[in-house]
C-alpha cells in the first residue's frame, strides 16, 4: 500500500530562531527606554517612535510568537480585521478626553 499525502495536511515549516527574536524584542524595548528618557526630542517626534518601535514588537511576537506567519491567510485575516476597530475605539477614547 503506498501512502498517499492528503491535500489538507499539515506542512512543515521552518523553525525560527526564537533567541534572535528575543534579543530583537530586548533590543527594541531598550530602545524604547533610551528614546523615552534620554533623547532630547519634541514630544510628538517622541510619540511617534515609541508608537512605531511599539507596532514592531507587537508585529513580532505576533507573527513569530504566535505562529502567524506560518498559518494561512483565513487565520491571519481573524487576526486583522479587529485592529482597525481597536483604532477606532482608542481613538474615540482620546476624543472624549479632549472634549
């Protein structure tokens, strides 16, 4: 009898280097820290990057710590949609503190 491989079955991925995605997360957040601190920008250019650096970690422990890269686009897309309302609610959240 000879084994035939189903269509559906799961395919072997690569694993990835997890302490080279550590050290990446740790370099960022001492990053974060120095930029919070240490460096003498504006408020808003400060703001910016920590909300970027921020985006980075959370894209890399999602894609890599949460096995995302590795699944299919049904499951990322589960995963995407809900992020633009999370915008919307924060940005609702700021707007009533303004106003």
């Amino acid at each position: 009898m000879t084994a035939t491989r189903s269509p559906h079955a799961s395919t072997e991925h690569k694993r990835p280097n997890y302490v080279m995605i550590w050290l990446y997360l740790f370099v960022l957040t001492v990053a974060e820290v120095a930029l919070a601190f240490e460096l003498p920008l504006s408020r808003n250019v400060k703001l910016l990057l920590l909300l970027f650096l921020a985006v980075w970690k959370a894209l890399l422990v999602a894609l890599f710590f949460m096995h995302l890269k590795f699944e299919r686009w049904r499951l990322r897309l589960i995963f995407i949609v809900p992020l633009p309302l999370a915008a919307i609610l924060v940005t609702a959240a700021i707007m009533e503190k303004v106003w």
